[in-house]
C-alpha cells in the first residue's frame, strides 16, 4: 500500500495553524495583486490567528514577552508616529506653500528663505494690513528690476512676473507628477475611499506618491491654481500611514489590519488640513472608512490630535490658533436669519450641482477625447488662463485662503480692506459697533466679489481633475463664502434701513451691530462644501472647529441640511462618489440603498445555461486541476463533494491553489499529472489502486468556513453582508446544493444594469 | 382529485408581498415577546417591503402621494419631535429640581414657586455670592420659623429641616417608583444598551416610566441623595423616542427601526444633560447604540441640536451659556503639566475601579441578601445617612453641581469662596493674576475637600442602585473633581515656591499665574468619569463642550486614556457592562473581542446525543407539529428535506407557526389533524392519497434566506456577524447538511461558561 505523502509544506493552513510572523515561506501568501479585492474576514482572521500564537509564546521567554507588548503596543506606536510624521509634512508643505506663493509677487533680499510676512517681522515693522508693498525689507520683482514700486510700468512688470512663476511652478507639478507618480495626481479622496472599502491599488500609497504629491501640491497651489490643498493633505497622511505600517507587520502584511491604520491617518490628515480633530474623525467615520470598528475611534482620535498638536507647535500661520480661519466675533444671530441661512443653503446646494455636473461632464469629455493625451499642456493652458484673468482682481489675485479669512471677517479697526468702508466712526475699540451704511467701497467689492465668484466657479471646474495635485476643499469655501457675504451684506443694509421691522424682533433697533456679514459668508462657505462633498455632521464640525464659533451650529447645520437635500434633489451623488463612479472603481456605497426587489439567484454567476467551474473533494487529478484554472479566470473555486451529489465543502483562493500546486510540484518526488487532489481527510475506507500515484492532499488550503446564502436571499441583505463582513464573495446555495457565486463585482455590475449604465465600466478584480 | 385548499389568509409572506401597514390581520405579526431578541434582517426586510409598497402606490393618487411624502419624512419629524419634547422636559426637570433643592433650605414667602435666586432676582438684589442667605426676601426655615438667621439654635432648626425635607422627598420618590413604574429606578442606561442591541423589555421605555423618572429624578436629587440627573435623562429621553415613535407605524411597529429613533433620543438625553450635542451624538455611537447606522448619525444629530436649542431657549440655568460648568479661562498649559495630568489620570482610574468593585460588590449583597426585600427603607437608610454626614460641611451641604462649578472655577475678583483666600490684592480687574500663596481658608478647605471626597465615595457605592432614579455622571465628576482641585493647588503652590525650576520651562518665572487649579479639577474629573464609564472620545467631547474649553483637549484626552487603561488594567468592566452582567442581559458586547479558538460546531445545539428539533418540508402532519410544539419550548424550527436527507429548506418561527395553525383551524374547513403540512409548492408527481385529507400548504411563513454557516467557522466569525447583523440565530451546516442552530442565547452562555461564569446567569429569550 502506497503510504500517503505527508504534505511537507512549511504552508500555513490559513485557518487552523497559528501564523507566526517570520514563516512566510511561500512569498505572498495572504497577499492580494493588484486591482484585487481584499477579503476582510480572512485578513482578520489571520490576525486573530497571529494574536493568540504571539499571547501563547508570551510566558516562554522574555524576549517573547517584549514581542508580545511591542506587539499589543504597535497599534498605539504606529498611529503615534503616523500623526507626528504627518503634523511635520502639513508643516512644511504649509511653509513651503506660503514662500512660493510670495515669490510669485517678489523677494526678500536679506534672506531669500524668507516669505513676505517673516521679511517684514524680521525687520520689527508692524504688518497689519494685508496690502502688497506694506514692507521696505520685502522687495516686489517690479523693484528687483530697478522700477519703482508703482505705475504702469511696474504694474505689467508684476503682472508677468506673476504668470511666468505661476507657469514654471505649474509646469513642474505637472512634470513631476507624470514622470514619476502619475498616482500624485488629483485629490484622491475617490481612491482612498475605494481602497479603504477593500481594494488593492499598488503604489496609490507609496513613497513616490508621497514625495510628489508633498512636493506637487506646493508648486500647484503657489501657481494660484483654482485648487486646495486639504484633499490631498488627506491622500499624504494615507500614504504616511500606508508607509509607516510597514513597519509593524501586524499591520503592514495585512491588508484589513493595515485600513484600521489608514483610516486613522485619513482622520490626521483633515486633522492638520482644518486644524480640526475632532472634525477629522468624524471625517473619516462618516466620509472616507468603510468598515470602522469602534476600537479605532479611540486611536484614530489620538492620531488626529497627536498631528494637531505638532502642527500648532509647528505654527506654520504664525498666530496663536491653529485653525485656518479663526473669526474672533461671538455675537447670537437672530432667530428670523435663520431664513437667509437656509436661503443660503439652498443656493449652495445649486452651486454644487453645477458644479459637479459640469466637472463631470468635463472630465468625461477628457477622458473620451484627445484631451487627456496632453495632461502637461492642459496644465500650462489652464495655469496661464487662470493667472491671466486672476491678476487683475485684487480678490483673486490673493490666495483663496486669504480671501476666505477676509469674507469670513468682521468689519473691525484694524480691517482696512475696501469691505469694510462703511460710514462709520471707530471712537472706542472696545466699545460695540454701529450699524451703519456701506460705502461706494464696498459696492465696488461687491461687483468685484461677483466677478470672483464667476471666474472660481468656471476655473474649479476645469482645474478639478487635471494632472496635478488638487483639492475641493477650499475652492468650495470660497464659492460660498463670497456668496454669503454678498448675502450677509445685503442683510445688514436691510436692517440698517429698516431696523424696527419684526423680522429682526427688535434685535436691530438700538443701532448696534445685529448682523455679521462674516457669519453669512461662514454658512454659505458651509452650504457649498456640504453640497459638493455630502458631507453632514463631519461638515458641521470641521467648520465649527475651523472657526472657533461654538455658537453659529445651528445657522451651520441649517444651510448644510438645505444644501444637502438641494444636492440629493438636483443630482445624485457627491462629487467624490460621483468621480468614483466616473473611474469605474468597484466601491459598494455603505449610504446608498439596494433598490431592487431582486433575489440572490438574479445575480449570481453562472448565468442559467452555463456550468459552474467548481473542485470535487476527492476525484480530480492534479491534470483536471490544472486544465480547470488554465480555462478559467475565477479568483476562486467552490469545492464540492462530488459532480453528482454537489454539497458545498469549501472555498479555494486561486493564488493559493496555484502556489501549493507550484510549491508541491518542486517539493514532492512522486507528484504525477494523473495524482488525486484531495480537499478532505483520505478515508479509510477508501483504498487507492496499487497502481495509482499518492495523492495530494491540500486540505490546508480549503477554506471549510465560506460565507453561504440560499438563493432566496434577497439582494439588500447579500449586500449588507458584502458591506458588513467585508466579504468578497458568497456562495449560493439550494438546499444545501451549490448554485452558484455572488463577487463583489457580480452586485456591482447588476446594480449598474438596472440603473441602465454599462455593467462592463467596473473595473473587475 | 381533492383540490388542494387555496390559502386564503390575509396573512402576509413575510419576505415576499408588499405589506401594507393596515392589513395586519393577523395581530402581533412582526412584535416580538417580552424579553425576546429581535432579528434585525428580518424587521429591516419588512420596513423594505412596506416602504416598496409605498413608493409604488405613490403615483396613484393624491392621497398616496401625500402618504408618500409623510413616510419619508416620518423619520425627521419624528426625531424633530422627540427633541423638542427632550428639551422642554428637561427644562422642567431641571427647574423642578433647583426649587426643590432650595426648599430644604428655605421658602421664598412673595412667591414660594421661586427658587432662592429667582427670589432674590426678584427684588433686583445682586447675587454674586454662592453664600446661603444673602438676600432678605429669601427667608431660611429658622427665620419662617421666628428664629434668627444666625446662632445655634438656627443652625439646628436648619440641619433638622434639612433631613426632613430630604426624607420626605427620598421616600415620595422610592414609593412612587415602587408603586408606579418599577423600571424607573437607577440609571437606565444598562438596560438601554441592552434594549438597543436588539432586546425586548415591555414598558422599560413606557409612559409610567417616563413620568415617575421625569418626577423620581427631581426628588431624588433634591433630597441631596449622592447621584445625578444626567444618566437618568438619557432614559427619559429614549422614553420620550419609544412613545413618540408610535406616532409613525413606519418606526412603532417595527422594533429595528425604533431603534433608530432610539438611537437619537439617547443622543438628545446626554445633549441636554450636559448641553453638549456632538458629544451626545458621540455618545449615542460610541456607548450606547448598537447597530448604529451612519445614515442615523446625521438624523440624531439634528434631534440632539434640537433638544439642546430647546433647553438653551428655556434657559433653566439663568445664565447665557447652555452649558452646566462653563469655565471662563483659557490659560495656555505648560507642556510639563502633562506628567500631573496623567497621574490624574491614573488616580482616576484606580478610584473608579475601587468604586465599580465596591458598588458590584453591595448590588450582588443586596441581590442575595434580605435587604432587596425593603427597597423604601433602604432609600430611606441611605437618605438619612447622607443628609446628617452632608450638611455639616459646606462643601457637601452644596449641590453636586454648585460643587463641581465651584471646584472648576478660577479664582477671581468674584470668587469668595475660602478656596480662593489667596495672599493677593486685585488691583485691577482686567489686569492678569499673579501667583501667589495660599491663605489659611485655602488648606481649610483642601481637608474639608478630602473629607468631602470620601463622604462622596463611599456614599455613591451605596447609593448607584438604591429603588430611586440615579444617575452616575455627576458623582464621577465630582469626586474627580475635588482630587483635581487638590493635586491642582500643590502644583500652584509648587510654581509659587519655586517658580524657576526647569520643569515649567520658565512659564512661570514672570509670576504670572501660570498654574490654573481648576483646570486640573477638570481634568480629574474626566479622568474619574472615563473609568467608571470607560466612554474615550465621547468623554473628551463632552467634556469640552461641557466647559467650553477648546484648548484643553490634549490635557483631557491623556488623562481619559491614562484612566482607561488603568482601569482596563485593574477590572474588566466599566460600569454600565458590569450592571448588564450583573443583571444577566442578554447583551453582546461589540467591543469585546471574542477570545476563544471555538468552531461554531462547539457552540451549536444540540449537543451530542440529542436530536434536532426539525420540521420536513413535506412530510409531518397538522398532528406531528403540534407535539413538536408543545414538546419543544425553541422560538423557532429549521426546516429540511426529509428525516433522510437532512438538507436546509428554510426556517420557521414558532409563533408564526402558531399563528397560522390557529388561523388555519379558524378558517379552513377541510383541516384535519392528519392534513399533511407542505413548506415547498407541491409537487405534480406527489399525487394525494385518494382519502387523504387536503394539505395545509404553509409556504408564506416559510423564511427560506436563513443566515447559515458551516460548522467549521470560527467562533469569532460567528460573532461577527451575530452583532454586525443583527441576526436572532444561525443554522449551523455541513456540506449542505443541518447539523443545529447557534442563537445569541447559545453565545452568550458558551461566553459565560470559557469565563468560569454560571451560564444559566444570561436571562433567557
């Protein structure tokens, strides 16, 4: 009798055996290829596997005992360095971000490191305005090259200084980013939340991405493009999380561990984009993570505030608050502004679905035409366009944050700027502020907010998805920012000439300032942001925390609700979900409903007339085997107990099946093409023909424990399992009989037909 | 040919027909029993279906548009009204409750429905001072009853009111539960957490309850007991959600979706407990909910907004802050406070497990022991005790509350209280406060603090689950608090003696006050709080809205970590987990990894040597089922094949098999107790025996998706999708075959029993 051929292999069985870290024999085992997806309950249930041996071993030495606190520490360690790593990148990109930016209007001879603000401070001028040329030390282009600081001749010579930089930094984001990280481009929320939800996207997350993408969106944002830098702020702290875990196995080797680090990154980066921790977490939560256990709340929090933290001691603002746009104002708002608000919000919610359908529609038009074979040029043509016209417009001409600060602003003593000219005496700083009438300034800066807010809106359209790194974030604040303002200052006027009417509910009457114009421009600045991204409760509390204004969450929550539903009513994604449908990426919505009455049976594969390609437990031959996967191209295959009779045994990964195939052809002497593969314990009963080779058995590598349906399932809850368990297939079953197999893909394509879109623009895995 | 019987029910397929919401022919269809499981799947199928209904209706008539649009707006009226209700009920509660605390001391004789503030207010008096007896419309009991304010025969006429009042308020509340509404005692939220992880308990949330805990609160408070109104808010406010929710059939007679509504009612409780909603909302997903949608994150957002405006709007407080502890300093802290802070951290931790053991402790005794059997006179005991010990020291005399302001506050010009009898003259208001040395009062106070810590301690281990309501946050805090305060004081002293040592890194070299005590006090309150509840990002949020202390959450989130994890350290459980162990709640924790290597074949029942308790899907007459039924005591049976072949057809509950055998015996003629019983469509080949009687054709009661595994999945696995899915039982397979079923009473015991714990301590469903 021909004794069975002990499998030999130092091959974990994925499910039984404890994991140790360091036996990786078969290089990739529990790793997925690229453009895969992962599959949750297997990677956790690795871990757990990898957990209890590492707890087992603890009491056998003491070198295992520090093993297993570095490794019950290595989470905590991880998200530690993750947020200091990334409070020092937001820190220099914000520094590196300003110098550019300034160099774009001139030089400070003393110290050419220095930008327009450190110059001036470093020579103890008091800089309160935010005027060029308020500073001897800082010298504009136009003096570099010997003409005075004003005129017409200066005037030009700035103009295209100021272009020429805008190009050069323009064109080197773009270089940059196409010859050596193509994945450094766009804001890449889209695909941190497709990877998040479980897919493999090779290098999205690597160094050089890293690199570029620090060094790409600098340049981008000091060429006075139309873009922000808080999205891919976000896309750099994933990459920083998705670098640093592998430092720790846990969590670098594997995929589902490795999204708990990557989603507290993600909260770090809206951390020190916002200066807003709590606001980031909830980001994360209710933006970008897919499958948040609870556990990481806590840790992702700590990341998101360890960042913070470094950041502000960073200061890279160089005022006291870390926050963006601090609004020093605290007065209550009147129950009736609450119209406007909502008012506010519901023009938001227009803007946004303009928005993205036109950027939609654009960038469809890039990706069908001959367009997107000249991403450089596109670059350089959109740069010079947007300088051309931005020049001329004090307001455009600032940086969009800047600009934000400004509308965000009350109208004080120390705000010379032309939306303050109001016929007002400043007698007492302390004292409240009069209501009282604009001046023609302010007409005059209105006309030039209503031009602003045109060319933003144009300009974000076609800058959003060019070949750079580039964010929403803030070209969306601005929107709404100008069109609160302009709102908030129509208010005022109302009830500086009409003070006594009831809407203002007596509030108005005693002269004093009732109305911030600053506070409508921070809600229609939310209603914009809300409206483009979906954003809700996380919306509300970045802004809160953004602002400082405890006060102002109930106006915020109004106009973010109005713009909300605006959006839902207007089109019906966020733009993120919206450029994720665009790109085919295979992300199950965890908001969306399943609408369909379908059952289980409609979706799976093998369609009726086809045969499902399935492993009989203990009647193929290593031949049939491999004639099986050469003709098909399954990432699986059900194991069943015969052709006849076929009840459901187990579930084998194709990766596996070919590495143990490989790994047995090289290690067993007697493996010969007519051996039988066996996926049980060989019976005694069962006795092999003397004659006959031994046969293999790959037991380990059977899956026992797949997740089954009957197929009478209906869909919305096969699809609640897909999004809860993070699974990536299902098997199909009647009475106990297999049917069929449900993949993640398989629910996506369907949804895709009975929405009437084409099923094939999925990407598969 | 006997025709088969057409089954004429009005009965609905669960899983199959639209179900309209007035068709519910058949009562109790879709409820649940008391102190059952609910199966999410099953209720969220059943809202898809009714909602499907609706939709499809919508184009058919006006009428059903508008029914249309009323069930999709259900939801947010719903939750619109429960915080509108939340808020003005605690508006109530909290006015109530701050007269009353004012009777033990006095009577305002103008208007006696004036607490002593409003009296005073009344006749424009300041009130600056929290100092008893500071205004002359107030008139203490001494002086109602002819004595003078002051000397000894006041003060004992005083302290014996005092007790008297308070037992007369302590039993007006233990009786009124004990008669009323026996749920109303303790805090409630165990019991809600265990309600919203999917458990029935009738009239926990019902409307006795709610009045009798809206009343029991403001008496128990008031009689100066050792507890707090907030926990307790929380359960009124889930009162309030359950009672409204029968508004929307959409939400009242679908127990998952309740608990969506439920959901938000917790969140709006905690927002006007502490006046803090986004650290509601946080609450509300972090400790309380269960199976929290995110798309309900947004909904119980609004709700707690609500609620809080509401509150804010009543202003029961009298000042302009809605929150309880609004602290008015933003002293930066210096980096090596940190070191203090943990150590808070760690003393918080250590008192709050000494205070879980020590209260588990006296709740078993009191379990087990006699002393269950006299609840009044308990009350009545603890009540008398706290009163005599209370009133002496002024610090205890005091309510909780004023405390814990008081111990926050920072000494200014207005603060006379003996713990800011500091050696320092205030020249000018607005100018900063030097450091300086503490007085005599100072070191007065810090004993009478330590003796008011333990009084406190000791106190609040008798008082948490005494027969009136009770709620633990106040108490947390406040013995937090006061070690705050103390350790806050030595490190003040500390900088002053030796303002120049390296490890406040010069901050307080300039004799400023660089050492703010009541921030430490804030701190250790967050510390004690965070162990006792174990809640981490929700406690910071709180926290921080709760004092409006924006710059302290890295200060407050080291001291909640510090004091989680030593509290993890030294006892397993927060205290809400140990109440549910406690009282043997069905409840699976979702936080709690499950640690054992089980397969699910270790779990499932039956064990081995008994038989499954199954239905065929052919084969068992009317007569056959009804023993098995009366046999068996299982709430549901799987159905299979035949005795022969064991394949899994479908599940069937029992009730709903009940229910239709009463109703089939109602209506159907022909049945006779040999009638077969068919679960599949019959067969054309299965031809009737000619004097058979007709068959029962049960098919629409037949779930036929159940949730199946196979029986070598890990136990962990199990679990998963236990909590992930809401599911009410498992069938376990193998191969295809039936092997048992895993329900969550089976997890729980099989958890109980690798603990050492007596399984049979898990309250049945």
């Amino acid at each position: 009798m021909v004794e069975h051929i002990l499998v030999a292999f130092n091959f974990q069985c994925l499910f039984c055996l404890p994991v140790s870290s360091d036996t990786d024999e078969i290089p990739g085992i529990g790793q997925y290829e690229d453009f895969h997806t992962i599959d949750w309950q297997r990677d956790i249930a690795r871990d757990r596997m990898r957990h209890r041996y590492i707890v087992k071993r603890k009491q056998n030495s003491l070198f295992d005992l520090v093993k297993g606190a570095h490794d019950a520490w290595s989470g905590w360690v991880c998200v530690l360095l993750v947020g200091l790593a990334t409070g020092v990148v937001a820190g220099v990109i914000d520094i590196g971000a300003s110098w550019m930016s300034d160099l774009k209007h001139g030089i400070c001879p003393q110290a050419f490191w220095f930008n327009r603000e450190q110059c001036c401070w470093s020579n103890n001028e008091s800089t309160v305005s935010l005027d060029l040329g308020n500073c001897s030390q800082w010298l504009t282009w136009s003096e570099v090259l010997g003409q005075s600081r004003e005129g017409a001749g200066a005037y030009i010579i700035a103009y295209l200084m100021y272009i020429a930089w805008a190009l050069l930094f323009a064109s080197l984001a773009a270089a940059l980013v196409r010859m050596f990280a193509p994945y450094a481009c766009g804001s890449g929320i889209p695909e941190i939340k497709t990877i998040l939800s479980g897919f493999i996207i090779r290098g999205y997350l690597g160094k050089w991405t890293l690199i570029i993408k620090s060094v790409g969106i600098m340049l981008s944002v000091s060429a006075g493009l139309s873009l922000g830098k808080e999205g891919p702020m976000v896309h750099i702290a994933c990459c920083i999380g998705n670098i640093l875990s592998y430092l720790f196995p846990k969590y670098g080797r594997n995929e589902a561990k490795k999204r708990e680090i990557l989603s507290a990154a993600a909260a770090a980066g809206v951390s020190v984009a916002f200066g807003a921790p709590i606001g980031g977490v909830l980001f994360s939560l209710e933006e970008v993570s897919y499958y948040f256990p609870l556990k990481t709340l806590w840790r992702s929090f700590f990341c998101a505030l360890v960042a913070a933290f470094v950041l502000r001691s960073i200061n890279p603002f160089g005022n006291e608050h870390s926050v963006l746009f601090y609004v020093e104002y605290n007065n209550p708002w009147i129950f009736f502004e609450l119209v406007p608000f909502v008012g506010l919000g519901i023009i938001g919610g227009v803007i946004a679905a303009i928005f993205i359908r036109a950027n939609l529609y654009w960038c469809k038009y890039r990706k069908t035409s001959k367009l997107g074979q000249y991403p450089v040029t596109e670059v350089l043509v959109v740069t010079a366009v947007t300088a051309v016209l931005a020049y001329p417009n004090p307001y455009t001409r600032m940086s969009t944050s800047e600009l934000i600060y400004l509308l965000f602003r009350k109208c004080g003593v120390t705000n010379l700027d032309d939306l303050c000219d109001y016929n007002r005496n400043f007698t007492d700083v302390k004292s409240a502020i009069d209501l009282a009438s604009a001046g023609p300034k302010v007409y005059r800066a209105m006309w030039l907010l209503v031009l602003a807010l045109i060319f933003k809106l144009v300009m974000t359209i076609f800058t959003f998805g060019i070949k750079v790194p580039c964010g929403l974030f803030i070209p969306s604040l601005c929107l709404g920012a100008i069109v609160g303002r302009i709102v908030g200052i129509g208010m005022e006027q109302l009830a500086f000439n009409y003070p006594t009417i009831w809407m203002f509910g007596g509030e108005c009457s005693t002269g004093k300032d009732c109305i911030t114009p600053g506070l409508y421009a921070m809600v229609g600045a939310a209603a914009v942001l809300g409206g483009v991204t979906r954003m809700t409760v996380s919306l509300v509390v970045v802004m809160f925390e953004l602002t400082g204004g405890v006060r102002y969450i109930v106006p915020l929550m109004a106009a973010a609700m109005a713009s909300k539903w605006v959006g839902d009513a207007l089109g019906s994604h966020g733009v993120y979900d919206a450029h994720i449908n665009l790109n085919g990426y295979p992300f199950l919505d965890s908001k969306e409903e399943f609408a369909h009455t379908s059952l289980a049976a409609d979706v799976m594969q093998p369609k009726r007339n086809e045969t499902l390609s399935v492993l009989t437990q203990d009647s193929m031959t290593v031949e049939d085997v491999e004639v099986l996967m050469k003709e098909t191209e399954h990432n699986g295959f059900p194991v069943i107990v015969s052709r006849e009779s076929q009840y459901l045994v187990g579930f084998v990964l194709r990766r596996d099946l070919n590495l143990a195939l490989v790994q047995a052809r090289r290690t067993l002497e007697g493996l010969r093409p007519n051996s039988l593969v066996l996926f049980v314990n060989s019976n005694v009963q069962q006795q092999p023909q003397p004659d006959s080779p031994p046969p293999l058995s790959l037991k380990n590598i059977l899956d026992m424990a797949p997740i089954t349906i009957t197929d009478q399932t209906p869909m919305e809850t096969v699809v609640d399992m897909f999004r809860k368990l993070g699974l990536r297939q299902t098997l199909v079953t009647h009475n106990g009989r297999l049917l069929g197999v449900i993949t993640k893909k398989d629910v996506l394509r369907y949804v895709k037909q009975m929405d009437n879109e084409d099923p094939n623009s999925v990407l598969f895995n």
